[in-house]
C-alpha cells in the first residue's frame, strides 16, 4: 500500500472511536478536549477526505453509518497497537529490552503466577510478561495480539503451522461440575449433560467456544440448562455456587483451591470423566520460542509439585 494515499490521521481514528462510546456530541467533543464546534469540522474532514458520510444527526445524537463502522473497526486496532508500541518503547528505554504478552483465558488457574513471576524477575530480568486475558487467546496469537496463548484442549497433540508456530504440552486436566456442598446433586457418582437440564447454569462466557463444555459436554447430547448466567469473574463464579444459586463446571486445576475450604464439590462430567489438556502455543522465532519453553518448564515443574 502506497502510505502517501492515506487520507486520515490519528486524530480523525481518535474522534470516531471516541464519538462511537459516547452518549452525545458533548460528551465526545469533551472527552476530546475540543469543542463541538470543532469536533464537526473534524467530522466534516474526514467525510470530504473519505468522499463519504460517517455519522447521521439525530438531535444530540451521531448514528455511525456502515461506512463509520468499517472505519471504526479499523481505527480501534490501530489505535490499540500504537498505544501497545508506545508502551514497549517505554519499557525498552528503562532497561526492558523484551515484552512478552502471554494471551490466557478467563477459565485459566492463576496459581503458578507467583513462580513464574518470581523466575522472570530473577532470571529473565531483561524480559517483562505481560499477562492479558483473552477470550480465544489462539486467535489473539494469530492476529498478532500476544505472543504466547495459553490454551486448553480436547486433544494432547495440537494441530498447527509447522512452519509458523510452536507448541509444549503443560498438563492433563479434567472439567468438572462444581456444586454447593448443600446441592441434592453434590454426592453423586458423575453428572450427565440431562442433570443440567432443570439448573441454573454459570458462566463466565455464553459464548460457545471450542473444545470446552458446549462442545464437549452439551452439544452431542443437544440439551443446555434450565437458564445460563453469565458472570465474568471466576471468583465470583464461586461465591455463587457456595449459596447454591447454580452450578458450574470448571477445570479441576482450577477448582481445587477452592474444594479444600469444603463449601463446593466436584463432581465428574459422565462416567468416563471428560478429560483437556493444556498448552502454550507460541510464535516460531527465536525472540519468542526461548523464553516460552522456559515459561512452559516452569509451568510444567508446577504441574507435577
């Protein structure tokens, strides 16, 4: 792409991201320090760059047009790696010569954290993690949004690009139901996917994503709960299931800080049990792939202790 044909700027990414969160133009042009007056001359800018219309005027409120959202989906990620940049150069100036983004999901343990922070700190203290939470943290790896995704799977061995990206395997799982100790369900021997058939059903996704309950659990025997709750906080997940609101089902490395105070029960899904597999999946260069297998060590040697 010729760069010098490019017609908008930060500014104009800035003003339709911010006119796009906004209640009224007011609020926009306050937000952005302007006035309204100026923010419709910037408007208006871009629209005569564009030779289209972005925003329809209703009262004091701008309707973004289609061609605004095309506009708005790529200046939300432009501005989102500027701001990623500007920070490495940050950090790169005091001292960090790597950032390493490592992309988890919400359903992740986070008990190995202190370890690993502790190894990078005093072994790797050229390299800062950064941990974000990710949706589908596979897919943030392959757009570029992280370097490393933590991922679980139905499968031990992964199918990827040899040529691209690299995987290690951390650890055998197992999804289970998570119940109050008080539910009529909690001493049972295993639960089937018609057991959630007449229960409340929380989540911190409704979401259906891959290689987890809906598609492991509920969609083969095509039956979903009563009701589903989402809620996005794990903890909070918990704190639900302790008073017998719902039930859940979460990884049992997970749950298992939580099952030693005794006010939930895990239970398993099916007679067999329904087993994941957790991994890291990274890049395949050399920046990259050296301090994951040693992040993926680490993870490892806490998975067996």
């Amino acid at each position: 792409m010729d760069i010098s044909k490019i017609q908008l700027n930060i500014n104009h990414l800035k003003m339709i991201c911010t006119i796009a969160k906004s209640e009224t133009v007011k609020e926009a042009a306050e937000s952005l320090f302007i006035t309204q007056p100026a923010l419709s001359n910037r408007i208006r800018e871009a629209e005569r760059r564009l030779d289209t219309v972005l925003f329809v005027r209703r009262g004091r409120k701008l309707i973004i047009s289609n061609a605004g959202k095309r506009l708005l989906h790529s200046a939300q990620k432009i501005l989102d790696e500027l701001g990623r940049a500007e920070y490495d150069i940050a950090r790169l100036s005091d001292g960090i010569e790597q950032v390493l983004r490592l992309g988890l999901p919400q359903y992740a343990s986070f008990k190995w954290l202190p370890a690993v922070t502790r190894y990078f700190a005093s072994d790797l203290p050229h390299i800062e993690l950064e941990i974000t939470a990710a949706s589908q943290p596979l897919n943030a790896l392959f757009n570029g949004d992280v370097d490393i995704a933590m991922i679980s799977s139905a499968q031990k061995s992964l199918s990827l690009d040899d040529n691209l990206y690299e995987s290690s395997f951390l650890l055998q799982d197992e999804l289970m139901a998570c119940l109050s100790q008080d539910h009529e369900k909690a001493n049972r021997q295993y639960l089937l996917a018609e057991d959630f058939s007449d229960e409340t059903y929380i989540t911190n996704s409704i979401i259906p994503e891959k290689d987890r309950e809906y598609e492991l659990f509920f969609q083969p025997e095509n039956i979903l709960p009563r009701k589903v709750l989402q809620v996005g906080f794990n903890e909070a997940i918990i704190e639900l299931v302790k008073v017998n609101y719902g039930i859940t089902i979460m990884s049992k490395h997970l749950m298992s800080p939580y099952l030693e105070s005794g006010a939930i029960m895990a239970v398993p899904l099916g007679e067999k049990g329904l087993n994941i597999y957790w991994h890291l999946v990274y890049l395949k260069q050399s920046k990259i792939a050296r301090p994951a297998k040693q992040l993926s060590a680490i993870l490892q040697q806490y998975a067996r202790g």
